[in-house]
C-alpha cells in the first residue's frame, strides 16, 4: 500500500479555516473545527487500522499562511491526544458505571433467587406459585441487564474511537503550501 493510500488530504483557503474561531486560545492551541474534525475522522475511520496516518494539509503559499502552517503537526496531536484522553476517561467511567451496576445487579439477583426458592416452598397450593417464581427469576436476571450491555457492547466502541484518535494524534502532518495563481508558468508563455 502507498502512503499516498494512507493520507487524510485537505485543501484550505487558509490555515484559519481548520480550528474553532470562537476558542479563546492562542492559535496553535485551538480546539479543530468541527466540520475539519469530522472530515478528518471519517477518513481515518476508513484508511487501515494497522498503517501509520499522514495528514495532508494543502494551503496557499503566502508567507502568512506559511507562517501560521509550522505549528499545524503540534496543534493537531494536541488536539487528537486530548480528544483520546477525554474519551478514555469516558471508556472509564462507563467502567466504573458497569462494576456498579454489576454489583447491584447481583445482589438483587441473589435476593430474588432466594425470594423464587421460598416462593416454591411456601406457596405449594397457590395457582400462581410458578408464576411468582417465574417473576422473581426475571426480575433478578433483568437488572443485569444494563452491567452485561456494558460489559459485552457498550466499551468497544469508545475503545475502537479512543484508538482513532490516539493513531491521528501520531499522525504525521505535513502542510504543503500551493504557488499563488499568479506564480504558475503557463505552456508558451
């Protein structure tokens, strides 16, 4: 595969147009545009799981534009490495959730197996014996729902993103500044 295969390229007006204008940061220090985050994204979502990224930022070559590249491969590992961080600590605190619920939900099924056992026991002539017994095992299995759709599906997916982000922020960002319309030579002039 080509590196050319494995680049996330995009073409600006200006460095400006890749980070939030509202963020009170200096320049190099900007949260990404929102619309420049979900195009990288995308793209990297899409390029191999096991092969370095190279971000391609293609941009006019004045000596402003120039100026404001040089901080680009920083500001977006920057980025990427706290948007890695902020999701792990998500992909955490869903954990901590999931051992919670876990142990809640084990004590209740505990408490209603128990209660399903002394149902059978005592209420050997009630029409609806089986029917108790029946609830309380469906109930007690019930509020293990939530801690085993933690633990079996809800994680992968922060996982795979927190991976995503982690592989854009070692991404190599190369900022390639395109001659002015007025430098191009033209065939026979």
């Amino acid at each position: 595969m080509s590196a050319a295969e494995n680049s996330i390229e995009l073409r600006v007006d200006e460095i400006a147009q890749l980070f939030d204008t509202l963020d009170p940061f200096p320049f190099s220090e900007r949260d990404l545009d929102a619309h420049a985050e979900e195009y990288i994204v995308g793209w990297a979502r899409e390029l191999p799981r096991d092969t370095p990224l190279k971000i391609v930022v293609h941009f006019p070559g004045t000596s402003g534009q120039i100026r404001a590249a040089a901080d680009l491969n920083s500001a977006f590992a920057r980025y990427f490495s706290y948007r890695a961080a902020t999701i792990q600590r998500e992909l955490n605190e869903l954990l901590r959730i999931g051992r919670r619920s876990l142990l809640i939900g084990i004590s209740i099924l505990v408490a209603c197996l128990t209660a399903a056992h002394l149902a059978a026991g005592w209420l050997t002539e009630v029409p609806f014996q089986r029917l108790i017994e029946e609830s309380f095992l469906i109930l007690g299995w019930v509020a293990n729902w939530r801690p085993l759709e933690i633990f079996l599906y809800d994680w992968w997916p922060l996982r795979r993103r927190r991976n995503l982000y982690r592989r854009l922020a070692a991404a190599t960002v190369e900022a390639r500044p395109e001659p002015k319309p007025e430098d191009w030579h033209r065939p026979g002039a």
